[in-house]
C-alpha cells in the first residue's frame, strides 16, 4: 500500500478496523519494504506457507484496517495465530517494529473485536487462573492426583481427553511433575561482600510449578554476591495480558509491581522468566500515557536485567565447578529475538568447567509454547513441539537447557509424545549445580 494512502488513512476521521486509542503506526507499517527476508524464520508460515500468516501478510493486513478495511474474522484470525516470536524482528534488514505493531493491533482486536462464546470462555478462564500464582498453586493438588490416580495413562492410552477437550488435555499434557519446594524468604544476605541489591520476580508460573528454578536462582545470586529481595505480595507482571491484547490490565499489574518494588531500594529488578523479562523491560511504553506512573516507570524499566544478563554484568565471583555432562541450549524467543539475549546464558555455561554446550538446529524457530499461544491453539503448537523436540534431540545432549518455564513445559510434553528422553533444566539450575559442586546426576535425574 502507497505511503500516502497510510497517512492518509492515519489522519481520517475514523477508522474502521482501528480506533484512536493507540492505533498501529502507519509509519511502522510503511517501513516494511515487502522483501520477505523474514518469511522463513516465522513459525506459521514455515507450518502453513500462507502469505497472511507470514509477517509481512500481517503488515499488509494492517495497513488494510489503517486504510478504512473492517476488521474481518478472517482478519483477526491471522493476528490470532500470530505467536508474537518476534523471530520476525530479528530477521528483518529494514528494523520494521514487528513486535510494536502486533501489541497494537492486539489491543485493538480484544477492544473492537466480538468473538465467539466458546472463544470467550476459554480466554476468560485462562485470564482468570494464569496470572495468579495463588489460584495456579491450587491447580497442583488436583493435577498430583489425576496422575496418581492412574487416569493420566488411561486418557493418554485412548486420546479420549484430547477428543473431548482439546484445550484441557494440552495443559494436563503440559503440566510438570509438582514438586515441593519452600518458598524463598524475602530477604536473603550475599554470601560474602555484597556486590548489589536486587529485586527478584517470583512469576506465576514459575512461581506454582517450578518452584525449585526460583530457590536456584535466589542461591545462584546470593552466592554471586547479591541481596535478594523478594516481597510476597509481588502478583503477576501483565506478560501475558499485554502479548494478549489485554493492555489495561498489563497497566495494573504493572502499577502494583513499580509500588512494591520501588522503596526497595533494589540496584536490579531480576528476572527469571523470558516472556516476564521481555514486557518488564517495556513498562516504560506500558506506562507512558499515565501521568501517576510514567516517570517511575522509566526509571523502574532501566534495571530490570534477565538473571543471566546480570550475571555476566557484574562477573562471576563464585568458584565454578566441573559438570561433566552435553547440554543443548534453547533460546527462549522473548530471550533472543524479544531481547537480544542469546551470548550470556551460552557464556555462563561455557564458564562451567567440563560442561560441552551442543547447538540446536533451527534455533530461530518458535517451540510453539508462546505464553498461552499452545493453550489456544493446540494443534499447530503441537507440530511445532514436535519439530524442536526432534532438533533437540538430534543434538544428543543429556540436558536441554532454557530460560522460560513455558518452553520448558512445551518442549518436555513434545519429547514425550516423541517417546525420547532428556533430563530439563533452567540456566539457574546448571549454575547453582555448578557453584555447589553437585554431583551432574542431580540434573540428570528426571
Ligand atoms: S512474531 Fe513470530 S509468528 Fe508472529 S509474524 Fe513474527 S515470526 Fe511470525
Ligand atoms: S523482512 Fe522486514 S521489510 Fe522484509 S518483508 Fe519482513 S518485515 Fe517486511
């Protein structure tokens, strides 16, 4: 679509598919020069070979709905199964703000757009249950005794659960083994001479069910030399409400973290979770509009740091100890191509002594996990789970490593279904072994 038409459209009275309030850019739309550089590294185009499921079809969607389009079904569809990968960002020659124009076009989609009863129930359930820590913690109990119960084998033997209700047997075949792990205390002392005073997000889903990559984290800090603090009344950080269009809600999880965290006096906002780490990152944008929040935003945004991008800024101090062992790295999207974080993580395991760091093939493509991209789009996450459990695999590695529990969750449900075998673990939990001089079975035990 010619530049002027865009503009054209952006300074109208009205549009169709968009209204005023934070419209996608026409001038972001204008950038993308058509050149396809990015096609082969987008997870749906590479499934589907659509044109509308690439980025650039969902630029030029954009520009339909800024040039006076309505927002069609079919339109909202291709936003839809879009899994915000961002691997578009990152291929792009021309710098096109993939990631700024789908955020807006999200918004504007969960605001104009009316969806299907059965659609809005499962967001409303997912939104309802995801970010609380609290309300997913009580999710365990009854997942212990379901796999228990011997039930789990039953409905894996006949699919029954899979036919019945696609969505509930994605996340039971997601959900990892609970285990028991107390709580961090909300302050803990650096071992030896404090270096820096960090505030730590415990997450949602880390929080209630992987509890143990969190107790990893606070020692690997502490033995680092950080103070670690972590409120208990943290709540979520608005990730998944902001990937998901759900922007005023973002906003209030947002204001709720700036105000626990801010009289902390932390030097770092650390992070564990790449999705968490990504959105955290772009409070600053979140908040810009509020005139309460947007100057402690900013300054709240400029220390949040992923756990292994503090590390390697501040240096290790801590003795390293030999793993023995081959790991295969997995760049969590939101770590590589939402935050260019890809060096550190393979730089602090290269640090261990003894410890052989294998490359995954197609590293650039989406696991299909996406926050709750696989809960709503089951089919097509499983292919894509597939496609990284056999390049996961194929390294031969004992350990796959990864920085997001949503990845982690994905990947080991695709290993499985694969009928392989990989032990799983967290970049904190690797460095924690290491720094304790744990034996490697520990890591490799499932
Ligand atoms: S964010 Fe990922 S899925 Fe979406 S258009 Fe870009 S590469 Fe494709
Ligand atoms: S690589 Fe960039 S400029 Fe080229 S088609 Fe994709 S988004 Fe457009």
């Amino acid at each position: 679509m010619p530049d002027d038409a865009l503009r054209a459209a952006e300074s109208g009275a009205a549009y169709t598919a968009f209204d005023r309030d934070h419209p996608p850019s026409a001038d972001l739309v204008s950038d993308c020069v058509h050149c396809g550089f990015c096609l082969t590294t987008c997870p749906t185009y590479v499934l589907w070979g659509e044109e509308m499921d690439s980025p650039r079809g969902r630029i030029h969607l954009i520009g339909q709905g800024l040039a006076g389009e309505p927002l069609s079904d079919s339109m909202v569809e291709h936003f839809d199964r879009c899994l915000g990968c961002m691997a578009c960002v990152t291929a792009c020659p021309s710098g096109v703000r993939y990631d700024r124009l789908i955020e807006d076009t999200r918004a504007q989609v969960e605001r104009r757009h009316v969806r299907g009863v059965r659609e809005r129930a499962l967001r409303a359930a997912i939104f309802a249950l995801f970010p609380y820590p609290r309300r997913l913690r009580l999710l365990r109990g009854p997942l212990l005794a379901y796999r228990r119960s011997g039930l789990q084998k039953l409905v894996g033997r006949t699919d029954l659960l899979r036919r019945l209700a696609p969505t509930i047997a994605t996340l039971e075949s997601l959900a990892p083994r609970v285990r028991g792990v107390p709580r961090p205390s909300a302050r803990v002392r650096a071992r030896g001479e404090r270096r820096a005073v960090v505030g730590m997000l415990t997450g949602c889903v880390q929080s209630a069910f992987f509890p143990d990559v969190n107790s990893a984290t606070v020692r690997v800090l502490a033995a680092e030399g950080c103070e670690v603090l972590i409120p208990p009344a943290q709540g979520c950080c608005g990730a998944l409400s902001v990937h998901n269009g759900r922007r005023a809600e973002a906003q209030r999880f947002a204001r709720r973290l700036i105000d626990v965290f801010e009289q902390t006096g932390m030097d770092y906002f650390v992070v564990n979770a790449a999705g968490c780490g990504s959105s955290l990152k772009e409070y600053d944008e979140l908040l810009a509009d509020d005139p309460r929040y947007a100057e402690r935003a900013v300054a709240f945004t400029a220390k949040v740091r992923d756990l292994a991008e503090l590390l390697v800024e501040l240096g290790p101090v801590a003795e390293r100890h030999p793993l023995p062992m081959t790991v295969a790295y997995h760049d969590a999207c939101h770590l590589g191509h939402a935050q260019g974080i890809r060096e550190q993580p393979r730089a602090l395991l290269r640090g261990i002594p003894e410890l052989e760091v294998r490359r995954i093939a197609e590293a650039e493509i989406c696991c299909g996990s996406a926050g709750v991209w696989n809960v709503l789009n089951p089919g097509p996450a499983a292919d894509l789970g597939d496609r990284k459990a056999k390049a996961v695999l194929a390294t031969g590695a004992e350990l796959l490593v990864t920085a997001n529990p949503g990845c982690l969750m994905q990947v080991a449900a695709a290993v499985r279904r694969q009928g392989g075998a990989i032990a799983l673990a967290h970049t904190a939990h690797v460095l924690d072994a290491s720094i304790r001089n744990l034996d490697p079975s520990t890591l490799l035990s499932p």
